[in-house]
C-alpha cells in the first residue's frame, strides 16, 4: 500500500515497482487503463523528466526525494505530452488520475511504502 502519513490517507492499495532500465522505459505505454500505481526508484536523486508518449489516458504523478517528500505534483497528465521535473527526486510514482486530489496529497507531504 501507498501511504500519505502527513494526512494519513491511502494513495494507492496496488502497485508495482519499476527497477530496471526496461521497466522505466515502459512505464504505462501500450496499456490500457490501469487501477495500479508504478513506483519508479532511482539510485540517486536527479531531475527526472517524463513522457506520455503511447500512453492513451491521464494520470497523476508524484516526485519524492530520498527522504519520500513530496517534492513536485502533476495532476492530469494527458496523452502525448512531456514534463520536465523542476526539482530532483530519487522515487517517481504514476497514478490514476485524480487519486492526488482524493488523497489530499500536497508538496512536502511524506509518502509510504515498503
């Protein structure tokens, strides 16, 4: 489960890690809607921009630093689009769209997940 502790509430009960350079590259492209979140780790913290290129539906993402602060939120991120990350970040999460807005989550809100 993902976890905002700040507020207390549920980001997400599914989800599925990204770890290799295969599964980053993938993310959502090709997919159909998904009731899943995608948690992406990299090894270090580092401007992370993405793409919504073959993803054919919206979704809200989440930048957390090493510490899991929130650090940068793009709500409603429509197909074929691009976003370049203003800050650095070690975790990227993809969520559902409007789970950011259900879930309260705000910048520097801490996040959970094992």
């Amino acid at each position: 489960m993902i976890k905002n502790n700040t507020k207390n509430t549920v980001i997400a009960k599914k989800y599925v890690y990204c770890r290799t350079v295969l599964s980053k590259f993938r993310g959502l492209m090709f997919r159909k809607k998904t009731d899943k979140a995608l948690i992406f780790i990299f090894s270090q913290e580092k401007i992370i921009s993405i793409h919504m290129l073959f993803v054919f539906f919206p979704i809200d993402v989440l930048w957390l630093d090493k510490n899991k602060k929130v650090v940068q939120i793009k709500e409603h991120f429509n197909p074929f689009t691009l976003c370049k990350a203003k800050k650095a970040a070690k975790y990227l999460i993809e969520l559902p769209v409007n789970t950011i807005k259900s879930s309260r989550t705000e910048i520097a809100d801490t996040i959970n997940f094992k």
